[in-house]
C-alpha cells in the first residue's frame, strides 16, 4: 500500500467531507488542498465528486410516486416467503392471502396450497424446536392456556421468553403434564426452579417427573383472585346503597300519603344493617389486598419470616370475614391457605441473594434491606429522596453499586408466570382465525415467536433480539432462512 493510500484512509469522515467543501468552494488550488493533507490530488478529486454529487441529490426533484425504486423477481419460492409473511407476522387468514395474491399481484392460488406451504414449513419448524438446547434455562414458568375448549400446555423461560413448550392436549392431568415434560426434558430442561399456579395436574406431572426441582407458587393468579373478591364485595355494598335509597324513596312517598306500614319500617332497618355491614367488609378485604400486594408480594419487601406471618395475619381477617353469604371470600381463604409457602417462595430466593450481595460488600444484611426497602418508595416523593440521601451518607462509595446490585436482583427474581399470559396475548391473534388447531401448526408458531426479534419491549436488551438470541447468547440467521428460504436483499 502506498503512503498516499494509506494516509487518506485514515481520513476522518469529517475531514473528507472537509475537503470535498473546500473543493466546490474553490478557496485554494487542488495541489495545495493535496499537500496540506499529505494525499494525492486524485483523491481530492473525489471527494469534491462526492461533495457535488450530494449537493445535486439534494436539490433534485423529489421522485414521482410512479418511478421505479427497485426491481423484485417474483419466483415461486418468493410467493412462498411471501405466504409465511403474510400468515405469521400479519396475521392474515388464508383466505386473505388468496385475496392479496389475487389482487396485488395478478395470482391465482388455492385455500389449498396456501395451506400446503404452511405444512412443509411446520415439518422444518418441528425438526429446529426439538433440536435446540434448553440446558440454559434457569427458570421455567408453566401454566395452561384454552382454544376451543381444548387445553394448551406451554412453558417459557422466564429470563429470555423463550417458549419451550407449546402443546394442543386432550387432557390436563398428571400423566400429560408429565409426558410432554420429560419431552422436553431430553432437550436440557432442568431448572432451577418453576412457577406455576396452583393448578394440581401440572404441579403432579412436575413433581412425577423432576421431583427435585421446586415449583414455585404464581403470585399473578392469587393477587387477581383477591382483587376479584375485593371487588365483587364493593359492587354488593354499592348495590346495597341504591337498594337502601330506592326504599327511603318508597318510604317517603308512603309518609305522604299516610301509607306508611310497619313492614316498611322492618326492610329500611335491615337495608341499612345490611348496607353497614357490606360497606365495612368490602373496606376492610380492599385494605387487606392492598396489604397483600404492597407488604406481602412485594419484591421490595421484608425478609421471609416477617412475609409469613404478615399472610397468616390477612388469612386469619379474611376468615373472620367470611360466611355463608360470601363464598368467594371462603373460596379464597382456602386458596391463601393451601398456597401460602409456594406463594411466598420468592422471597426465599430474594433473601439469598440479598445475603450475598451483603457478603460481597462487606456490609450488613439489614443495610442492603434498607437499600431493598427504598424501592417501595415512589422516585417523585419527598419520602424517598430523604431516605435515598441518608442511605447514601451510611454506605457512601457503595451505596451505587449497592442499589445496581439490588435492582438487578429483583429483575432476576420472578414470582409469575404472567409472561405465559403475555405469550398467551400474542398467540390469540393467530388462534381467532383457526377455531381448530394442531400440533404442528403450534410448533410453526413456537418457532415463529422464538425466532423473531423484539422491535420493542421494556427491557432495553431484547431489542433487535429474538428469544432464542437471548436465550443462547448467539446470533442465528433469520427465521426464513432456517426455514430454507432465501431471502430477497436490494443491492
């Protein structure tokens, strides 16, 4: 390489752009331009190409909406990405593909062969998804999800979001639940714990088939099932309420007529009595789920034992509220009691890592509990900024690195399988269009959504990748092509 070549490829992009200015500007002679920057007068030449060039795009008219921007060879094997695209990311049905083959492009194409083309590529699609390794998942959220009245079975790695299971069963019962894990089983699967709900099919087929691994209770069913009793009750005070001033209504009327009757008298004192009673429960379940949720489930919360006896406590109020009357409340009770240490195993967990993080820094447990505690504050109240500048003067140069080390433990802590229920979101906007569904066609769906990269999402490191990305930590080529399309690029 000659020291010319070798001086002007090392030219910044803005001393290029630099020269090319200076070239059109004609401020000095293209010999002195060339001595000044050590290249050759040719190449300074082309940057004052390339400068004219842009300065002529620049102020050329705008192209017509007619104009040719690229050339695409349509072949047989380009109308077949074409269907996979239009099924799988546009969620079209197959008589809509029929319709924009016919109309967009002059085509026509059966039912039949679009269904065709789906089947071919469910084969490969089953081949990759028995083919990839499970072994880094650490934990497995598991839960049952229904199309047509015919339950699904899925998993999905709580780190990633990948799907490793995703299956159309008859039944939901130990032996199916355990059948289709030991599938995956031979895969790799062997985390370190799951989260599920309380459903017993599932946790039987876990337990038949990895009765070391722990399965873990979902917090996102039982917050929701409180939720619901909390407000059915206050639907029963408000409907109470309107009974009681629908009823001093009659009553007035009565009084002004001199109709007034001693059964009206005994349904106004019942009607208030009831109203007193259903406002005070339906007050005191709100309090206690707003309990459950903020001191209980919390990620930023107290330590295990203290989250124990705070469940036994709301467990003990909420069966002192329950009767008869209100068998949502004893429905619940029951599910808190027979749930409560899978519930709360999360915390378990927590605290481990809060001991270790404690350890590394060489602080004591309570003081990274208080950097735990801090996150149940809201970041815009005077509350947290107080407490956020007296743990800062406490821990001085670690109380940084104590919080990242807390924040990255509550992202790695996850206490539901509602990414199951997020999956399930996704999946319904293929489900709608298919009353009836197979096997294979939810392998072609499992590899779609485990191949396709994320184009947005809250956690800023999915972005631009797919679930098996994240999963392995390598890159793969695009899903078309795993599947043996090759895919059309402009030059």
């Amino acid at each position: 390489m000659s020291p010319d070549l070798s001086i002007a490829a090392s030219l910044s992009p803005d001393i290029r752009q630099d020269i090319g200015i200076q070239v059109l500007s004609r401020s000095q002679p293209i010999s002195h331009l060339a001595d000044n920057h050590q290249v050759s007068r040719k190449f300074v030449y082309q940057q004052g190409d390339k400068a004219q060039q842009a300065l002529d795009e620049s102020f050329s008219p705008s192209q017509g909406d007619d104009d040719v921007l690229f050339n695409l060879p349509v072949t047989k094997s380009w109308l077949y990405q074409l269907i996979l695209g239009l099924v799988l990311i546009c969620h079209s049905s197959y008589r809509g593909v029929v319709e924009l083959l016919r109309d967009l492009f002059d085509t026509p194409i059966s039912v039949g062969t679009v269904h065709n083309r789906l089947e071919a590529a469910d084969a490969t699609a089953v081949e990759l998804n028995q083919s990839q390794d499970l072994s880094g998942i650490e934990v497995g959220l598991l839960d049952e999800i229904f199309q047509a009245d015919k339950p699904v079975l899925v998993g999905v790695d709580a780190a990633s979001t990948y799907c490793y299971l995703l299956k159309l069963v008859d039944h939901r019962d130990e032996d199916t639940w355990g059948c289709h894990l030991l599938d995956v089983m031979k895969q790799g699967f062997e985390p370190d714990y799951t989260i599920a709900d309380g459903g017993s099919g599932l946790r039987a087929g876990q337990k038949a088939v990895m009765p070391e691994t722990p399965c873990y209770g979902d917090v996102f069913h039982i917050q929701q099932q409180f939720e619901q009793v909390a407000n059915g009750l206050a639907r029963q005070a408000q409907g109470a309420i309107t009974h009681r001033i629908k009823l001093e209504q009659t009553i007035a009327k009565a009084r002004r007529t001199n109709s007034m009757t001693q059964k009206l008298t005994i349904q106004q004192v019942k009607a208030n009595r009831r109203e007193a009673g259903l406002i005070a429960r339906a007050q005191d379940v709100k309090t206690l789920v707003q309990w459950f949720s903020h001191d209980v489930l919390a990620l930023a919360g107290p330590s295990l034992a203290v989250r124990q006896e705070l469940f036994d406590f709301i467990m003990t109020e909420i069966q002192q509220r329950e009767g008869k009357q209100y068998p949502t409340i004893r429905k619940l009770r029951k599910a808190l009691h027979n749930q409560r240490d899978q519930l709360l195993s999360f915390a378990g967990v927590l605290d481990q890592k809060l001991a270790v993080i404690a350890e590394s820094f060489e602080l004591p447990l309570q003081a990274v509990r208080e950097v735990c505690l801090l996150h149940r504050k809201h970041k815009t109240s005077n509350a947290y900024w107080e407490r956020w500048n007296q743990l800062h003067a406490q821990l001085s140069r670690k109380f940084y690195e104590v919080m990242e080390a807390v924040g990255e433990a509550f992202k790695t802590t996850p206490r539901a399988s509602s990414m199951v229920e997020n999956l399930n979101s996704r999946l319904r906007n293929y489900f709608f269009l298919r009353r009836s569904l197979g096997d294979d066609y939810l392998s072609l769906l499992q590899f779609f959504l485990n191949h396709r990269q994320f184009l947005r999402s809250r956690r800023p490191e999915r972005v631009g990748k797919s679930p098996t990305e994240l999963l392995t930590g390598q890159p793969h080529p695009h899903w078309l092509e795993l599947l043996g399309s090759k895919r059309f690029q402009r030059v």
